[in-house]
C-alpha cells in the first residue's frame, strides 16, 4: 500500500469515497500480486525461460504478461471513474486523487513500455537468429547536459 500521505501533503485529505476507490486500486494491482510479476521482468529473464521451456512456453509467458497488463489499465480505468469527486458545482479530481492518479499511470506506463521493450528485444533475436538483434537501450528522456538518451523519465 502506497503512503497516501504524501499526495496529500499541503492539499485537502482524501474522501472517504477516493479513499475507498485507492484501496480498491491498490488490491487489485499491488494486492493481487500482479504488479510483482513485472519486477524481474527482462530481456535476460525471457532468454533464461527461454532456454529452460522452450519458444512456445516463452510466447505463452508474454500472452500470460500481457493480460495481466490489460489488467492493470482496467484497474486505472476502474480508478478513474471511482475516485472522481462529483457535486452540484463540478466534476473534478481533487488535488491528492490527481496526484495518486498521476503516479499510478506513470508506474503502469513504465511497466508497460519496459514489457514492450523486452518483448521487441526477444521477437527480433529469435527473427534473426541470436542476440545481435538487440534493440537500442530503452530511452525515455534527454539529459541535455550530459547530451545522452536516457531511460529516466
């Protein structure tokens, strides 16, 4: 469970609603276990289930990886529309709900672009015959002092 005191800092608290819709969110990914499925998720750890079970099992593991991401965007989107404060005057997010919101899908992203990447990495290698056909390190950003590609966001 994420410290939701830091979304809050130097804003109003979270509803009660946007509170309960958080804790929905959080079983869902962090709860369920799906998120830890991604954190050892590589090119290196595809190539090792590769040599272990084979290209099939590997390409069953990516179809499996892949559903769990369409699970977690469902989740985002369950997120959205539970924790959106309504009322006579507006419908909006509060600042803690953006916020939390902001770091959920940056998260979601990064995860997912990572799956892709590794996913393209293991496609070409196996279209190619070998690991020569790595792709470029992933890049996300400029660092223009250093004038590097970087993969921080």
């Amino acid at each position: 469970m994420s410290d939701l005191d830091i979304y809050e800092h130097e804003t109003e608290a979270f509803t009660p609603a946007e509170t309960r819709a958080i804790f929905d969110y959080e079983a869902a990914i962090h709860g369920s276990g799906l998120h830890d499925c991604f954190d050892s998720f590589t090119i290196e750890s595809l190539r090792s289930h590769e040599t272990e079970f084979g290209e099939s099992e590997t390409r069953s593991l990516l179809r499996e990886h892949a559903g769990m991401l369409n699970t977690w965007y469902l989740a985002i989107d369950a997120l959205l529309g539970d924790i959106l404060t309504c009322t006579a005057e507006v419908t909006r997010y509060s600042t803690a709900a953006s916020r939390y919101i902001q770091a959920a899908a940056a998260d979601y992203h990064h995860t997912r672009q990572d799956f892709e990447h590794a996913t393209t990495i293991w496609s070409l290698a196996l279209l190619t015959g070998g690991a020569e056909a790595d792709y470029p390190p992933p890049t996300r950003a400029v660092n223009y002092p250093m004038q590097t590609l970087t993969d921080e966001p």
